[in-house]
C-alpha cells in the first residue's frame, strides 16, 4: 500500500492524510490495520478514524494519551462525541457543527473549530480537519478527523478583539462618567437629526452647565469636583427617558437629546425634574455640597435644521438661563 522510500516523518500533513484515507478505504486484513495504526501513530496531533455511526475504529497514539483512564459504554468502539465532548449524543447546532454529519451530507472535506472543555469547564479549543472515507461505490462511510489545538490563537484573539473594543469606547466616552463624549454625542445629535427630517417628528437639544462648579474644585478639591460630577450624572439619568441620549462634552457641561418630544410641555417636565434633582444637596465623603444647573434648550426644526446651529442656540439659551439667575432653564427665543 505504501512502497515510498520516503520516511513517514518526513510525509507532510497532506501525503500522510492521503495514504491514510486510501488505507483506510482499502484496508482488509489484520497486517494492513497494523500498517494503518503505524501511519496515524506517528503523526503528533490528535486523529481518529471515525465511522458513520460516530463509533471510532482506529485513533492514534496522541489521541489515545488524552483519553486514559476514561471510561466509555463501549470502551472497544466509543462515540466520537463521548471522547472529545463528554456527552452521550452527537454534536448539534451552529455551536459545535458535527463535522461527521457535514461531512457524510457533502462528500467534501470539511472544517470545524470546537471548544473541548476540559473536565473542570475550562475551555479548549480545537480546529477538527474531517476528510471523507468512501467505500467501493463512492459512499461515504466515516471521516478521518484530525485536530490541532488552537486555545491560544483563540485566547489572543479575543484579548485583541476586546482591546480594540476598549479602545473605541474610550474613543467616544468620557473616562469619568462613561457617558457619550463630545464626539458620539455629535455623530448621536446629526443621526437623530436625520431621523426627525425623515419620520417628521420634533426634537429638543438641552445644553446644561452646572453653577458655581469651579467653586466646588477650588474649596474642596479636584477629587471632591468628580465625585459630584458622577453624582450628578447619576441624577440627570434618573430623570430622562430610556431612549434620550445623556452626553458630556468637557468640564462641568452636558447634553441631552430628546428624540421625539409631543409639545412644550413635555419638555418642561423634564426640565423640572432635572433642575429639580440637582438643586437637592449632594453628601460627598461626608459633606454637604450645594450645586445646581443652568439649562437652555432649543428644537428641531422649530429653532434650526442642523447639527451645528442646533447646538450654538441650546448653547445660547443656556446663557440667558445664566442671565436670568442660574438655577432654570430658558428655551431658545
């Protein structure tokens, strides 16, 4: 079956899955299974010769090693799935594909990544190569599957994905807060925006400034400043809606987006309750600090049809809240 004077060692992957899967096919008496045996033995990684009945007639030796000791219902032709998933039925869903199955419907090689967990849970990662055994009449009666442990791979490159994940929420949240930053909240702003042109509906910009906060920082410290900063916007989520957008831009200055407002009043209600909140004494590290808030307010389209000027008139608005005593809200006039 095998007259190469080429050493098995020095096979690369592809020749020996070849040789293997023609002796598989063709393999009759006991001194051609022993050949076979010989072949799968020296290849380092994990490999079974596995039946369409998930029944496991031939595995090599590094398969063998990371079985012993393990007890099976048939311990002369265990199932393919008891072996490197514990379980006592075939593989199912798009978690674990049953390479077997795919195979046996495609005829074609297929490949697959399963997470073999160990016996305490813990997770192991493996990308299984299944290769389609035939019999006489092209019938496709097993796999030989081989698997490489790809655990670290795996393991780098969630820890990538999940910095690259970080990294962009830094990018477009504040480090103190976690609220949207100047940047989403602009992105968050035009969006609404175009929504509102598209559904026609209305929406209001509140431009907030806390006052008197540069007193908080120089009397009690810069610690002090951002423990009231997070209370803060703790209150100013307790007042808006679910699907409002809460943004900090710089400093003691924050945004609200209101998608969808019905009239004036709604929008006073909210204002309220904001003013509200904040204007309640603050118990930061076991004193009591006063702070309140200046908001103006403007809407789209009453007020502008762009991102840009909606901002400036909510800005502006909330400077003649500053004019008019601080501690309010004024709408844009």
């Amino acid at each position: 079956m095998y007259s190469s004077s080429k050493s098995l060692q020095s096979l690369s992957k592809d020749e020996l899955i070849a040789i293997i899967q023609l002796s598989a096919e063709k393999t009759k008496s006991f001194k051609e299974h022993e050949f076979l045996q010989t072949i799968i033995d020296s290849i380092p990684y994990p490999m079974m010769i596995i039946n369409s009945d998930y029944s496991v007639s031939l595995m090599n030796k590094a398969r063998r090693e990371s079985i012993k000791c393990r007890i099976f219902l048939d311990n002369n032709s265990p199932k393919c799935y008891e072996i490197s998933h514990y379980r006592n039925s075939p593989c199912t869903g798009d978690e674990h594909t049953c390479p077997l199955y795919k195979t046996l419907e495609t005829k074609q090689p297929t490949k697959v990544i399963h997470n073999h967990k160990d016996m305490d849970g813990s997770d192991h990662f493996f990308e299984l190569s299944a290769t389609p055994i035939f019999d006489d009449v092209y019938n496709c009666i097993g796999i030989i599957e081989s698997s490489v442990d790809i655990t670290e791979h795996i393991k780098l490159r969630n820890a990538l994905q999940q910095s690259n994940k970080d990294l962009t929420h830094l990018a477009h949240h504040d480090y103190l807060t976690g609220l949207p930053n100047r940047v989403l909240f602009m992105d968050r702003l035009e969006q609404t925006i175009k929504d509102s042109k598209r559904e026609h509906i209305k929406s209001a910009l509140f431009f907030m400034d806390l006052d008197h906060f540069k007193e908080i920082n120089d009397n009690f410290g810069h610690d002090t400043g951002d423990a009231v900063l997070k209370e803060v916007c703790k209150r100013f989520l307790e007042c808006i809606r679910e699907n409002d957008t809460l943004s900090r831009l710089a400093g003691d200055e924050f945004t609200l987006i209101m998608k969808d407002v019905k009239n004036k009043n709604d929008i006073k209600k909210i204002a309220s309750k904001v003013v509200t909140s904040i204007n309640k004494p603050m118990n930061i590290d076991d004193q009591a600090i006063h702070i309140s808030v200046s908001i103006g307010i403007s809407i789209f389209p009453n007020d502008a049809n762009n991102a840009e000027d909606i901002l400036l008139l909510s800005d502006d608005a909330m400077y003649q809240a500053k004019a008019k005593g601080k501690n309010n809200f004024h709408f844009y006039n």
